[in-house]
C-alpha cells in the first residue's frame, strides 16, 4: 500500500510579510505531524535506557519552556515546519534549536525541569545543598564566570550558572546525553560531585511512579490569536539594550581617520561586507545571540561611518582584527550586564 504523501500547508509558499500576518492558531500545526516528533522519541528512548519510566508530554508553544508545576516541554512552534524555520532565521537571524544535535541539547536540558517537577526533587535537603534554592527569584540579568569548573557546560551562555534550577537541569542533561564520559570529562572539577549526586538520584527513582502526573498544556499556540508579526515585534524587543555602548576608542585602534588614510577603503563598507561572517563565528565561540552580535556590528559600522574611519592594513589582516575586536566587545557587553538573557 502507497502511503499517501501529507499535503503542505497553504502558508508553505507565503511570502515573510503575508505570514507575519498570519495567528499562529490559524496555523493547524500538529507536533505528531512534524520531524520534531522523532526527535522527543529519541528523548523517550535515552530515559527508557536509564529505566526512568516518566515520559514529559511534549507541545507547540512560541518558546522553549517547561511550566512551574507541569512536567512538560513547551517546543518552539518554528522547528515544526521548515517554511517557519527560515522565518525565524529571516527574523532573529538564529533557529534556536534548529539542528537535530542542539535540539536534543535542548530536550535533555527541559526533561531535567520535568522530572524535578515530577518528583519533586528540589523538596530535598540533599538537593538543596548541592544545587541550593529552586524557590529563589530568578535574576532578570547574570554575569556568568566563564572559567567557573563548578558547573558543567552544555548549553551556551555558561547557562547552568543562571540560577539553582538551571544548574539542575544542566546537569541532568550531561548525565542523560548517550556516551557521555561526564565522570572523564568533569574529573577534578567541583562540578563532578553534582554529577554523580544527579546519577544516585537517577537510580533512586528509577521504575518510580511520578508524583506530579499533570498534563496540562501551558500557552500552546492553538490556542493563540497573536499573530506571528505580533510575536516577532515582541521578542526583538526582549534583547534591545537602553544605552548602546560607544565603541570608538576600540574602532580607532583597528580603523583610521588621518588625512594619509582618506583614499583607503572605508571602514564601515568594510565591516557590512563581512557582517554575516563576523556575526557567525563570534556568536559560535561566544555562545552570544546572533541578533545581540548583530546590534552589536550595527552600532560600529555607524560609529565607522560617523567617523569617516578608513582600513590601515590589508583586508585579511582587518578582518582577523576585527573578529577579535567584535569578540572582545561582545564578551564584555554580555558581562557587564547590559543584556537581559532568556532564562
């Protein structure tokens, strides 16, 4: 028998601006219907083979969450359907969990607030001592300590640091992931004791009935009139920062505005030409949000431009130098505080 092919979906073949009017519950997304589904069975196998017996439902929400009180996943909307994938890029110039590896970075990490939840793990003096307070405010800014081998590393943005659950859930995550070598790997950090409490508590609930069983879903998107201009509108808005820094003490170490200089190449035409490379790479090794590093290059090659800032050595050379300018700036912009970061 020949399986009849699903037929897309009419918004499929919309252009940005017909889709952005579009409500995301006029959408008719289904997460059994999408490649995401494979991806929260592959979840459902990895804690089948460390015999937890609990399986967090899973749905389609505008973000990655996983509710106070709910042993679920929230899932992006955006990772259902290609078409809503390059929207997402189009608009936030990132698809945050749009590969199948960081995908399950993110599933792992959200199954380990589901089975806190579940089990009511933070209720333990154990846990608390190790982890502390999950009941603690969560802080509207961090500054992470990027050398700290107190906490493990597994999402970007030194994210276990963020606060008490989030280095829970982070840790679950490295425990959970298949091959993983934490106890090699962590070896003489402090982190390696939170690893291995994680792993007696594994084993503890193993083939354990869950205490909190809800299967309520939070904020779903067919549920939303909002539309998808409105959402984008507001999450831009999230990682705008008030005061943009002044980068020109930085610009006139790499860049020239000396009258030798006024027939060499201009600094901002420079720094627009290399915009989408530089944003890549600094956002690979910084963990940083593309759209942050992208404000980050705007205020520079408008300063470059005020300026009237010319390049004094050859491309390659500026570009190197650029890339370790944007790098700096970046690191130190995401640590003085100035941008609030999704928790």
């Amino acid at each position: 028998m020949v399986r009849r092919r699903k037929r897309e979906p009419r918004w499929a073949e919309y252009t940005a601006d017909k889709l952005l009017e579009m409500r995301f519950c006029d959408l008719g997304l289904r997460l059994e219907d999408s490649p995401l589904w494979e991806r929260v069975e592959r979840l459902y196998d990895e804690l089948e083979h460390r015999e937890i017996n609990f399986r967090p439902h899973c749905w389609l929400a505008e973000e990655w969450f996983s509710p106070d009180g709910v042993p679920g996943i929230a899932i992006p909307f955006y990772l259902a359907h290609p078409r809503l994938t390059r929207l997402e890029k189009q608009q936030m110039l990132e698809a945050e969990g749009g590969n199948e590896d960081w995908c399950m970075k993110i599933l792992r990490h959200e199954a380990g607030h589901t089975l806190d939840t579940a089990y009511r793990l933070h209720r333990r003096l154990r846990f608390r001592e190790i982890f502390g307070k999950v009941s603690d405010p969560y802080p509207e800014y961090y500054q992470p300590k990027p050398y700290s081998r107190s906490y493990v590393l597994h999402l970007d943005l030194w994210y276990a640091q963020s606060h008490p659950a989030e280095d829970f859930a982070e840790t679950f995550a490295v425990w959970l992931r298949p091959r993983s070598r934490w106890r090699s790997q962590y070896q003489e950090w402090p982190a390696l004791a939170k690893l291995e409490y994680v792993d007696e508590l594994m084993d503890e609930i193993a083939g354990k009935t869950a205490a909190v069983r809800s299967s309520r879903h939070v904020e779903p998107i067919r549920d939303s009139r909002k539309t998808l201009g409105e959402h984008y509108a507001e999450k831009r808005k999230r990682y705008l920062y008030d005061t943009p820094p002044i980068y020109d003490r930085e610009l006139r170490r790499l860049f020239s505005d000396a009258p030798e200089h006024v027939k060499r190449p201009s600094a901002a035409a420079f720094l627009r030409r290399i915009r989408v490379k530089l944003r890549r790479v600094v956002g690979q090794w910084t963990g940083q949000y593309q759209y942050v590093i992208n404000q980050v290059l705007g205020e520079m090659i408008d300063r470059c431009r005020e300026l009237n800032l010319r390049l004094t050595t050859p491309a390659r050379q500026a570009e190197r130098d650029a890339l370790v300018m944007v790098t700096v700036q970046t690191m130190n912009y995401l640590h003085a505080g100035h941008h609030r970061l999704a928790l």
